[in-house]
C-alpha cells in the first residue's frame, strides 16, 4: 500500500527536500502547509496516511497544536521533523502523543523507519479501537447471554456459555475454563457476572463463578468439576445462596 504523507514545513528549502527524500523512498506525498492552520485544512481534505508537522512554525497556531488538532479530527498519526531537542519543546510535544520524532538535519534511514513504525502502530491501535467498540457494544447489549465473543490469538471467538466450566479472578485478569481451553482477559469477576446466563451460573467464592450443570461433587466446602476434577472453595458469603439454588436430598 502507498503511503501517503502531508508535509507541514514554513521553510520551502527544507521542505523541499524531505518532499525530494520521501518520494525516493517510495512515499506518495499528497500536499504540503506551511502554517498549522493549512495542515489543518489540508488533512481534512486529502485525508493521508500520516502527516510529518515541524513544530515551529509561522502564523498563529504552533506544529504541536495542528498536530493535536489533524489526531482529534482526522485520527491521522503525526510525526514531528524538527530541529529543536530542548526539555522545554520536547515535554509540549509529549502532551500531543505524536508517533515519533525526528531531528533535523535527518538522516534518510531514521525517517523511512520512524513513517514505518508510525503507519504500523496507528494501525494496530485502529484495530484495537474497533474491537474495543464491539466488545463495548456486545457488553451492552447481550448481557446474561448464552454465548461471549473472547479475545483469542488477536481475534474474537464466539463460546457458547454453556462449555464454560468455572471463571476464576486472577488480579487484574479473569479466566474463563471450558473443558478444553483456558481464555484469559482483561476484566472484573462484575463484568463477567453480568454477561453469563444467570439460570445456570453462580458466584460461589469472590475468586470463582460455576456453571451449576457442571458441578459432580460437593464435598464439604468444595464443588469438584465434572470431567476435569476441578476443586473449587464455597466462600462463607455465598454458601446460603448457592443452597438456595441446587436441589439436595
């Protein structure tokens, strides 16, 4: 895929040698600004890939501000091209979250792996986004299903409710055990709660939720698993109420 980059550079003698670079190196670049107020304008009308600002720049809005303002309108990733290194420039360019900085005069090879990594990671986090939003929007719409969509080797798997076995808390990850595998993701024992089909799920233990179809055993104040002989604890809290839910002789 062609990358196409906007340049934003008041000085047409440096601009036009990271133009003369960066088409040498197999980059589209689609327009060039030399205020923040043009890069502005110009990122919502071309729409490219990435957007290289420097950060001192003439009229009223400085490069770090077009640069926040191109990332929160157009969630187009900015890399700043600048010759000034001081504490100062460098802790308000933090503040921006730029997706990488290089120093002029630059060398080709810093540049070509900065836009690289940059166009990499801003895809990453789009996809991150995306998923966020449907993990968002599944929470809030399927709660107590039968099914879950789980986080599993950087895709969503769809597990029906009634494989999973136990959920168990480990810090600030849970656990979902079917008989087969072992998913673990971010989130709170709540959350989970939430999302599985209150009929057949219960919290026994603040560490653990039990599918009760899948209980065998319970043996004092321990449930044992079917199949996989998990031992799990009844905390006091939960006894009267796990009780209240399975039928004894």
């Amino acid at each position: 895929m062609e990358i196409k980059i906007l340049i934003t550079e008041d000085e047409s003698i440096v601009r036009k040698d990271i133009e003369k670079s960066l088409k040498k190196m197999g980059y589209n670049v689609v327009g060039y600004a030399d205020t923040g107020e043009k890069a502005v304008e110009l990122a919502r009308e071309l729409k490219p890939d990435l957007a290289i600002m420097d950060i001192k720049l003439k009229g009223e809005m400085t490069g770090i501000e077009a640069a926040q303002a191109i990332k929160r309108d157009q969630d187009i990733p900015v890399i700043y091209l600048t010759s000034h290194s001081d504490e100062a420039t460098l802790a308000k360019a933090k503040i921006s979250e730029p997706h990488g900085y290089v120093l002029k005069p630059f060398k080709e090879i810093d540049l070509h792996t900065c836009i690289e990594m940059a166009v990499h990671k801003h895809g990453k986090e789009k996809e991150l986004k995306i998923e966020n939003e449907l993990l968002k929007s599944l929470s809030s719409y399927k709660q107590s299903a039968d099914y879950l969509f789980v986080k599993h080797h950087a895709r969503l798997t769809k597990l029906n409710a009634s494989d999973v076995y136990y959920v168990e808390a480990l810090k600030d990850y849970v656990m979902i055990i079917t008989r087969d595998h072992k998913f673990t993701i971010h989130g709170t024992m709540k959350d989970i709660e939430k999302k599985l089909p209150h009929k057949t799920f219960q919290r026994v233990h603040r560490s653990f939720i039990v599918n009760l179809d899948k209980i065998e055993f319970i043996v004092s104040s321990e449930l044992i698993m079917q199949d996989i002989g998990k031992e799990i604890p009844v905390g006091g809290n939960f006894r009267d109420e796990l009780a209240d839910r399975i039928n004894i002789l």
